[in-house]
C-alpha cells in the first residue's frame, strides 16, 4: 500500500483541512494518507481548542486513514524542530510522499532546497555564525543566512506555512530515502486570516468564530462533526490557564525557573515582574513581548513553564520517540499491520508497564491540559485508538 503523510494541527478540523486531504490523495495517488498530529498542546504555544481525540474523529470522519500523535517535545517548537519531528516519524512509517500547504509552491523548489540544505550544511552554519545578531530572531537571522547562500529562494515572513515548507524540505533531505514533497496552493483563506469565507476559513477565523457562537456562519466552512464538537464540548483558550500559570511564576523561585527548557538570558526576571501585575494571559504575553522574545515564542515558553518542562525532559522526549496511534480507519489498520514489521519505532496504542517511558511526558502534559476545564475527557488511561469505517 502506498501512503502519504501530512503534518498537521486541526485546531479544529474545517473545510481547508478536508481539501488538504483530498488534494493530497489525488497529487500522490496514495491509497493511505497518515496525519502526524500534535497533541493537546500546539506548536505556537497554545492549548488546542478541543482535545486530541475529538480532532482525531473528525479528521477520520473527513478524509484521513490514520492519525498519529506528534509528541509534545516535538509539537511545541519552532518550526525547524516541529518538522523534524513529524518528518521523522512519516519515515518510521514509510511514507511515499510528504504534502503540506503553503502560499507560493510555483516560487519554490523545496525539494531542490532539502538537498541544498543536506549538502552545504557547514557552510550555512559558518554563515549564521558570521552574520550573529543579537537583536534579530533565530528565524531572521537564518533568513539572511539563505538570502546570501540561495538568493533565489522566496522567504515571506508573512507566510508561516511557507517557512514550515522549507523546514520540511530541510530535514527530509536528510534521509537516505527522501519522500517526495508535495506542496499544495492554499486556497482563499490565509493562515491566521480572520474573515469567514464562503466555503472556506483559517483556523484563527474558526475559533473566534467559535468563542463568540457564530455558529450560522461557522456551518459553512466546518464539517458536520467539527460543529457538533465545537457546540457540545467546553472550548478552551489559554485565558482558561491564565491563573495557573501565574501561580507557577510567582511561587516559584528564579532557580527554579532557570531550569525551564528555553529559558534563557535572564528572561525569568521580566517573566515574574509582568505576571504580578497582568490580570489575563494576554495583558500578560503584550507586556513581555520584545523584538527578539515574540507573541509566538513566549507563548511556547508559556507552555514549558507551566508543564514545568525542563531540557533534560525535552532531550530524553527526542532520545525515546515512538509512534502513539490516535485512530485509524481500516484501510489505516491495514496500512499500519505492514509497518509493524518494518517500522523502526515502537508501535503503540495503549499504555502497559514497560511503555511508561515513551509516555511520562505526554501524559503530564494531558493532566495539565485537563485541569483547563473539568468537562475535558481523561486522556491516557483506558484510551485506545478510534477505530472508523471506510466510508
């Protein structure tokens, strides 16, 4: 059977995902397609709006054949690390193809990137030492760093998807059998753009449609299921963890904090001035944010600090990586039978005695997420994938 992966967040699911899908199967004329998913925390630095599991049916119910968990040490880093998670584990399950979504495919050749990337690997980084700069963002710098290496690759910082393309493109071409990369025009609705199209919205568009009850026009642009998630289920913002994390910063000691992954150049002390003062996350993230420390990257700092996420955690997470299987049609099921002969990760679908390494870290994050609502479902013990029927 032939497979294509796709990476993915669905926070939640809409019409624009269900397109990806079904541009996917008909670009890589793949038989399977297998979405890496993150879990309940997001790579921007956000809890998802609803859980993991209710987003792992509606992407069942709406096109995919398997959905694994992208695990958190991987699903809440900047672009870079986030795809060499989900790169790494479509590989340990031999996917043909990768497609992703982006804003100028016919700009770009990211498979000639990859193997750019792969092949001048020490030359890029004798550059971004020579051109270090303090003030500009990791991003940036690397941006200028490609601009004098590759002046015909197209960067748009307005353009997320686009940079999470060439990280794509990056780490692919680090393997001995690379997929094919399949990018694909993202149609009406850009990322983070907040109108409510005819048919189509981004997923910024549909969560604030959502918080606000917008539900005549949230029906145009989701899937039946998302709507029925979306309207039943308590949704969650990280408002909904404001007062948690507040107390973790005051009540912990600048020690302690310093042992938080990521938390670097003395930031801990603005952290703890701001939070005294900050009645809501966001008065919060607006009065820490710099140039150099963005909305974005606090907010993944956010997300270590109150998951008390130290980098040794992090670094263990990356040394035990696995396959933890949300749900699968039976064509998935199928799929994933082959794999578990060649796949060189652990397949797993329940938590036993000797599985507790793979999961200790997810399963403290899922605790925490829970306490974001108490109308949020237990999220590891007694789960098991969600079994669909081809339609």
């Amino acid at each position: 059977m032939k497979a294509c992966g796709i990476i993915v967040e669905y926070n939640p699911f809409h019409n624009g995902h269900a397109y990806h899908i079904e541009k996917a199967r008909e670009a890589s004329k793949a038989e399977v397609i297998v979405a890496v998913m993150s879990g309940n925390f997001l790579q921007r630095g956000e809890p998802a709006i609803i859980d993991k599991w209710m987003r792992t049916a509606e992407a069942l119910k709406n096109g995919a054949d398997l959905v694994v968990e992208l695990p958190f040490y991987w699903a809440v880093q900047s672009a870079d690390y986030f795809a060499r998670g989900g790169v790494k584990l479509l590989q340990a399950l031999n996917c043909e193809s990768l497609c992703f979504g982006t804003d100028s495919p016919s700009e770009s050749d990211y498979q000639s990137f990859g193997e750019f990337t792969a092949a001048n690997q020490q030359l890029i980084e004798q550059k971004y030492k020579e051109i270090n700069q303090q003030h500009l963002s990791y991003s940036r710098q690397m941006t200028q760093v490609f601009q004098e290496l590759y002046p015909s690759l197209h960067l748009d910082f307005s353009s997320p998807n686009h940079i999470l393309g060439l990280s794509y493109a990056k780490e692919n071409a680090q393997y001995e059998h690379p997929m094919s990369l399949l990018p694909i025009k993202r149609n009406v609705s850009k990322y983070n753009e907040e109108k409510i199209h005819q048919e189509f919205a981004s997923a910024t568009a549909v969560r604030n449609g959502a918080f606000k009850g917008q539900w005549g026009a949230l029906k145009m642009v989701i899937p039946d299921q998302t709507l029925i998630d979306l309207t039943q289920k308590k949704l969650v913002s990280w408002e909904d963890y404001w007062p948690l994390l507040k107390y973790r910063l005051i009540s912990s000691s600048y020690e302690e904090l310093q042992q938080i992954y990521q938390m670097t150049e003395g930031i801990e002390y603005r952290l703890k001035e701001k939070a005294l003062k900050a009645e809501t996350f966001h008065q919060f993230i607006e009065s820490v944010k710099t140039k150099r420390y963005t909305w974005t990257r606090l907010q993944r700092l956010a997300v270590y600090i109150l998951t008390n996420i130290s980098a040794e955690e992090i670094y263990q997470g990356w040394n035990n990586s696995y396959l933890n299987i949300l749900g699968m049609t039976e064509k998935g099921q199928s799929y994933l039978k082959i794999q578990k002969k060649k796949s060189k990760l652990p397949i797993l679908t329940k938590q036993m005695k000797n599985t507790e390494k793979y999961f200790k870290i997810g399963v403290k994050c899922d605790r925490i997420y829970q306490l974001g609502n108490n109308g949020i479902a237990e999220q590891n013990s007694g789960r098991f994938p969600i079994r669909i029927k081809n339609a």
